[in-house]
C-alpha cells in the first residue's frame, strides 16, 4: 500500500484527485476515475473524470449518468469487481467515451468503493495495464484493499463538510439574531416613557412564543 493513501482534506475535489492518482499508481493504470453514488437522484456522479487530464484549480462540470448505466453502474449496482480483459468487448462498455477524447481504452480494472456499513459510495475505474496485457488477480486485491483507504477518507472528508456547513449556518444566524436585537435609542427613549406591558395585554397566547434559529430546515436556508 503506497505511503499516504489515507487523506483527509477539506476539498471533495483535492481528494478524489489524490485518491485517483493513488489507484493509478498502485495498479499501474495509464488513467483512473471516481465516481461517487447519488442515491437520492440515482446517478453516479464526478466533477474530476479523468485523473491524467484533470486540472483540480479549474471548475469543471459534473457528470453525472443512470446509477445501472455502464460499466461504472453495473459496479455501484452490484458491488462486484469488474476485470475487463478486452474492453472492446464487453456489452457494457461505452465506446463513445473513446471515440470523443481519442483515448483507446485496451482493458479496464472497476471496483466499488464501500463504508464502514457496506454501502456503495463510489466507484473507481482504472484503464489499461501499463506493464501487462490486462489486469491480475493480484491487482483486484490491491484495489479492494485500497478502496477501503478510500472510503474512510471520503466519509471523513463529508464529515468534515457538513460541521463546516453547520457551524456556517449556526454563525449566519447568530449574526442575524444579534442584528434584529439592536435598538435605535430613540425606540428606547420612546418605550421608556410608557409603562411595560404584561404578556397577557399583547395578546392572549404572547407567552407561547418561542423560536430557535437552528430549528430552520437547512433546504430553507439561504445559499
């Protein structure tokens, strides 16, 4: 296993980049992608696609597609591991990948990527053997045995980026609830001339008021 495979950083697309030119490495790909499972829109989804031509400091689209399509779905659907021999091939190979980025895809190593609970949350595909006409039994171990590195970091880093996210909400509406607590001092001036009204007197259910900032649903929060 190579020195540092385990990462933990704040940046989803930092990692998934070091994680693919991990997997490369430990392979000896020519080229490595991740995808990672979006349950509640079924779809495997990536914004780095290709670890030998990805620029982490430039925004990219995601891709997104059906979580059974292709190759990549047959993996997140079933958790099996996919050794491709000849790509060109297999009925689930998707040929117009190659013929849209000139790469020949020869064979292809695909495995899942599972949490602690067993539950798919990714997929790596690592393309064409470097050193050898296909990939071994010996390189499927490896991959599954790194995709537990994997996943570890990944879960980590979503961890991270949902404390991060809540300890942004939660200091948002701090801020908000001491801006709506200042008071000009002539509506303090003005109140201090009338006398102080009983609960009751402002309205028959005034003292059942109450309200939590973090009780908002985080879907009506402000982006």
């Amino acid at each position: 296993m190579p020195h540092g495979s385990h990462f933990v950083v704040d940046n989803m697309d930092l990692l998934l980049q070091k994680i693919m030119e991990q997997a490369q490495e430990l392979a000896n790909a020519e080229r490595c992608s991740l995808f990672l499972v979006d349950y509640d829109a079924q779809e495997l989804v990536a914004k780095i696609f290709d670890s030998a031509v990805s620029d982490i400091d430039q925004p990219s689209a995601e891709i997104r597609f059906p979580l059974t399509q292709g190759i990549a779905g047959y993996v997140a659907s079933t958790g099996d591991v996919l050794n491709i021999r000849d790509a060109y091939s297999h009925p689930l190979f998707y040929r117009d990948v190659d013929l849209s980025t000139g790469f020949r895809t020869r064979n292809i190593l695909c495995f899942p990527i599972k949490n602690e609970d067993g539950q798919i949350i990714g997929v790596a595909e690592l393309c064409n053997k470097i050193d050898g006409d296909y990939f071994t039994h010996e390189d499927e171990n490896l991959a599954m045995q790194f995709s537990a590195y994997c996943a570890i970091s990944i879960h980590q880093s979503m961890l991270y980026k949902d404390v991060t996210e809540s300890q942004q909400r939660s200091r948002l509406a701090n801020e908000l609830m001491l801006y709506h607590m200042q008071v000009e001092d002539t509506e303090v001036k003005s109140l201090s001339k009338n006398p102080i009204m009983k609960p009751y007197e402002i309205g028959a259910t005034f003292h059942q008021c109450s309200f939590l900032p973090r009780s908002i649903i985080e879907d009506e929060t402000p982006a």
